[in-house]
C-alpha cells in the first residue's frame, strides 16, 4: 500500500534543511536523506508541488526544479495524473535491502553472530523429532524455553513464573504484539527522545500521536518531563530503554525507575520497558530490571543482540492477566514462533553467562577504538562513553549529520542521521555510531568521517528547537 505524505508532515520531516547550495538542491538532497535513512519509505506519494510550495513558503519553481532533480537522479517517479513517488534506484518500490551495498555499513547497531551459534542450532535439530507429532503452531513458546526465560528473570532479582512469559519472533515483534493490545485510536504514546526508529514505526503505523520527553547524555532520564507529559497526556503506554538506551547507551538510575514506575501507576500508564540491549554490559555491573518496580510494566526482551539479529527470538513478560489480552491479538499479526529457532535459543540460554561475558568483551574492544579514533581525528565532536550497548550518541556541535550522511555515502560509508531517532526534525546535530564493528572497519569509517567533516555543513546551523512536546 502506497503512503501518502503530506505538505505539512515533509516540512516537518525536513527540519532546517536549507544549506550552502541552490535551495532546489538543497531541498532535492534533504528529501534523498529522508528517503535513504527510513524517515520516508520507497513508495510514498510525494505532496503535488503546489502543495509543498505552500508547506516551505516556497516558490512552485524551486519545488518542481527539486522533484525534477530527484528524477534525474532515479530518487521520484512521477505519472502525469496521478503524482510523484519515493523510489530508491536500482530497487522495486517498498522493497528494502538487507545492505546499504556500500563498503563501510554503519547503519545497524548489531554485532555478528556468537561463536557458539552454529552448535545451538546442531542441537535444535537434534532435538526436533521430539517435536514433530505436535501441530507447530506455537503461539505461547515451548514450555521449556518459557522457564528458561522465566529463570533469567528470576536471576537477575525479579521472580518470574513461566506462565508470565510469551515468546516472540524478536523484540520488534513482542513490541507490535503490545501496541496493538494496549492502544486504542486517538490515544497518544510517549516515547523518550531520542528512541529506537523502530518503535517510532510501530507507533506511527498505528495512528498514534507520539509524545516525547528527553533524555540527555549530562542528565539522564528527565522525569519531570515525562510526569508532566502522562499528566496531561494521559497516554496509554509509555515505551523506555532503562539499561543502555539505545541510541545514548545510558542506564537509568534506581531512583529514576522507581519515580517513574510509581508516577505510571498512579496516572493509568503502561510501561512498556525495551529490555533488547539490557544484556550488553561492558563496565556497569547490575541494576535492577524496571518490572521490580511495579507489577504492571511490561518487559520486552530478545538474544538478537547478544546470539544473533538472525535468530528472531524475543519474549514479553508481563502479568497472567496481560499475556491472556495479548495472547487474543496474536492470531491477527502470526500464528506462532518458529520451533527450530526456540530449540536454539533454548540451547543458547543455557550458554547465557559466556554470551555475555564474549558480548562484552568485544563491545569494550570496539568501544574503546571508536572513542581512541573520534578523539584523534575528530575531536572537536562531543562523546559520552556509555559503559554499555552498542553505539556513541554523538553531538557534532554544528554539523548537520543529514548532510554528513549524504556526504558519507558518496565515500562508501552508510550510516543513519540524528533525526531518524526523534521527532519532528530533533537532532539534526547528533549522529550515531555503532561500535559493534571490527577495528578496521571502524578505523576506515572514521576515517572516511573525517575527511568529510571538513568540508560538510561547518557552518553553524540554524536549527529547530528540539522537539519536546
Ligand atoms: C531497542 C531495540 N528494541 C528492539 C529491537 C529489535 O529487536 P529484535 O531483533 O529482537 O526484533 C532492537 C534492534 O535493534 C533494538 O535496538
């Protein structure tokens, strides 16, 4: 199905995207931008000139000279009748690639498989004629792999029975399953700002009006923000990363979960806890998981970061109560997760502390080289060191990280702009770097980085006001 995007919604998108160049160019590449990292789909009907001419305050001739540039360069289509869409070259529309093509792929925050993978997955088949006489159909997840889940939870000081445990294909999936059950149209979510792309999709592909509150890499979580906005707001749920945020990889202090947890409760408010990268501990030691501070959060969990991206398998914790409404809503969205890969996971739980402890390791080794690289080559960006997760949030200061992603990628070097992990435009200034990568892929990235930094964007830029609404 084609999207539509309004006049108002791409002026939005396209935040203060005027630079050194002709405005039709400047205009051309921010909407490529848009397009290249995920802030608009291949497919989307672009708004008729005239329309965007009047969202930007523009003359019709810049806007038709833009699109025409973007025909030119294989980025619109357009029918006479019927419009102009997205399309990204060399692709069919909406279809999407599992790589960016280029060389150097900063663009995924997920490191490669664990060592021990291959024999979970011997295992799983060992296992499997046990499995054979049953339907398949498995919508809850195998009882043993429940418990297993269940126990991690228990592990870490959060008493879990298995029965509280549904398991997903993936985070992403365990996510859907959630909004779905807990959002009604018309109400609103709140996100933190910045947030994970993907959950801003998830809602957005519901309808829901998005709410944001911050969270800073000097201050952590703002909490005041966030009881204000479910004050006011009233949203239906609340979606966080308390361990290693993603994309800041900050971890929310104990007093911060408990505020928060009480203030949700108290207003009707559901924390959905996004607990994928939880498990990516580099120098922090442990916290307590959020759900011990209510009964009512919903924790979503996944070993697509610390086995493998490819392995697709998650859970939702929640009370009996919430996995009996979630369980109603599943049958619309899948019939169940996939056996083999819960006989893996089952094999690789047990595998769970040398998962984590070789996790670690590596994401110290690729921590430390980005954070050594930045300083030398590109030391006038802002870092935070987070003591986990998989990523820098970077604050360049005055560059615009659309324009340095545009510029990025004609070097051979994909990677995601700011924007894409907030709202409304918000941190254009901000990029993220994954760590996740090996030394030399990220000593070339770098480099590639800053040979570029000099020339893109130097001037300060007049930027939004970040968005929190
Ligand atoms: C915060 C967060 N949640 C969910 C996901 C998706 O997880 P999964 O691959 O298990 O669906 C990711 C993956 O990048 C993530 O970073």
């Amino acid at each position: 199905m084609n999207t539509f995007v309004t006049g108002h919604r791409l002026a939005r998108e396209l935040g203060e995207w005027r630079g050194n160049a002709p405005a039709y160019q400047s205009l051309a590449e921010r909407i490529r931008v848009l397009l290249l990292d995920g802030r608009l789909s291949s497919g989307a009907r672009m708004p008729a000139e005239r329309e965007l001419s009047q969202a930007l305050d523009l003359s019709r001739t810049t806007v038709a000279a833009a699109y025409s540039k973007l025909r030119e360069d294989g980025f619109l289509e357009s029918v006479r009748g019927s419009g102009s869409t997205l399309c990204l070259p060399g692709m069919e529309r909406g279809e999407h690639s599992l790589h960016s093509g280029l060389p150097f792929d900063f663009t995924k925050a997920t490191a490669p498989a664990y060592p021990g993978l291959q024999c979970a997955y011997a295992s799983a088949l060992a296992e499997l004629p046990n499995y054979l006489s049953h339907d398949g159909f498995d919508m809850v997840g195998l009882p043993d792999l429940r418990e297993a889940i269940a126990q991690h939870f228990a592990d870490r000081g959060l008493p879990t029975s298995a029965d509280q445990i549904m398991v997903t294909i993936g985070a992403q999936h365990g996510l859907n399953l959630v909004a779905r059950t807990l959002y009604s149209p018309g109400e609103r979510i709140l996100v933190e700002q910045p947030t994970y792309p993907h959950a801003l999709d998830t809602f957005t592909s519901l309808g829901a009006r998005i709410l944001a509150f911050p969270v800073r890499a000097e201050s952590g979580w703002d909490v005041q923000q966030a009881l204000l906005q479910i004050r006011r707001a009233a949203p239906s749920m609340a979606y966080l990363m308390p361990d290693f945020h993603n994309p800041t990889g900050l971890s929310m202090s104990i007093a911060e979960r408990e505020f928060l947890a009480a203030a949700a409760d108290r207003e009707g408010t559901i924390l959905v806890v996004d607990e994928t990268t939880a498990l990516l501990d580099i120098n922090r030691g442990p916290l307590p998981p959020m759900a011990s501070f209510s009964p009512n959060i919903i924790t979503l969990g996944s070993l697509g970061k610390l086995a493998w991206g490819g392995l697709r398998i998650g859970w939702i914790r929640s009370s009996r109560e919430m996995q009996a409404r979630i369980l109603r809503n599943r049958p619309a969205v899948d019939l169940g997760t996939p056996i083999v890969e819960q006989l893996a996971a089952l094999a690789l739980f047990k595998d769970l502390p040398s998962m984590a402890a070789s996790r670690s390791r590596e994401l110290r080794r690729g921590r430390d080289t980005l954070v050594q690289l930045l300083q030398e080559l590109l030391p006038q960006w802002s870092l935070n060191i987070p003591n986990g997760g998989l990523s820098l949030w970077i604050n360049t200061e005055t560059m615009s990280s659309s324009a340095l992603a545009l510029a990025a990628r004609s070097q051979g070097l994909a990677l995601v702009s700011g924007p894409r992990f907030g709202l409304d435009g918000a941190f254009e200034r901000y990029l993220r770097l994954p760590f996740c990568y090996e030394s030399t892929q990220l000593r070339h990235g770098v480099a590639i980085l800053s040979d570029i930094a000099g020339h893109v964007g130097s001037e300060p830029l007049r930027l939004p006001q970040q968005a929190v609404i």
